[in-house]
C-alpha cells in the first residue's frame, strides 16, 4: 500500500479572453510557441501565444519565409520567393510572386482570406532585398491584419500589426 499527495499548479498562462471558440474552423486552437523563439521572462519558461491572429501570423511567415521544396516531406509547401530576390523584378513577376503567395496561403491556412500581397523591391541597398506586405482577415472575423515579410540575403520576419 502506498501514499501519495499530487499537488497540481498551473504554469501555463491563462487564454486572453479575446479569444472566440468557432466550430467547425481552421483556426488555431490551444498554445503555439512564438516566433522568434525566446524565453518569457514573467514565467522563465518558453513564450507562448494563445492569440489566433498572432499564431497565423507565424504560419504566414513560415510559408513565405520557406522555399518551395525545402521541406522534404511537404514538397508543396512554400513559395518561390527565394529565386526571386536576385532577379530583374517587373510588374508582371510581381503579380505572380503574389498570386503563389495568395495560393499557398489558402491551401495551407484556409480560415485566412488575404486581401492583398504587395511585393516591392528595395534596390537602394547593397544587398537585394524584397519586401512582401500581405494584408489578410481571419473568417469569420472582419478585422483587417498586415504583416511585413522582408526578403534578402535570408529571409525574416520584419513586422505585424
């Protein structure tokens, strides 16, 4: 015969209350790590989001930031925009580096309705480098979403608002 006391603490951060259950959805639900990777310093432990806009937001840029084929066992996933950055960019190059943006948003993230993709090119560096402006909603929400994706040299994340 054995004794036991179980003392249960919660360590992981309550959900904002701005969270909203749909059902049925693509949105994300429970916890995801942020990005870029780091530790919170409130908890010691590594940061997390609950936030469904914020987790999307690194779903995007993941799909922007990764070339088409890199990742061997999802050989779709990923835009083109590697063999862009060092390329004469016309408008007509442009409009298709945006339309793969947009296909692979949907086909990867289908509760993201993109509204537009701006691609433009920064030649006043040494180094080429794109900036990819994508603006988004998440349905079934109205709430109109930017993030900033900068392109060169590697690819990061710039901004989200």
């Amino acid at each position: 015969t054995w004794t036991f006391t179980l003392t249960v603490i919660a360590s992981a951060p309550a959900a904002p209350t701005s969270i909203v259950p749909v059902a049925p959805s693509a949105l994300p639900t429970g916890l995801e790590i942020t990005v870029p990777f780091h530790i919170d310093p409130a908890t010691g432990g590594v940061a997390v989001t609950f936030d469904y806009v914020t987790i999307l937001e690194q779903h995007i840029a993941s799909i922007v930031m990764t070339a088409a084929g890199e990742r061997v066992m999802l050989p779709t996933y990923g835009s083109g925009l590697e063999n862009a950055v060092f390329s004469p960019i016309y408008d007509a190059t442009r409009a298709l580096l945006a339309d793969d943006i947009k296909k692979q948003i949907k086909a990867w993230e289908p509760a993201v309705n993109v509204l537009s993709v701006l691609i433009t090119p920064n030649q006043q560096q040494a180094i080429s480098t794109l900036s990819i402006t994508i603006t988004f909603s998440v349905v079934p929400f109205t709430n109109v979403n930017t993030l900033t994706v900068s392109a060169g040299g590697t690819i990061q994340q710039v901004t989200s608002s």
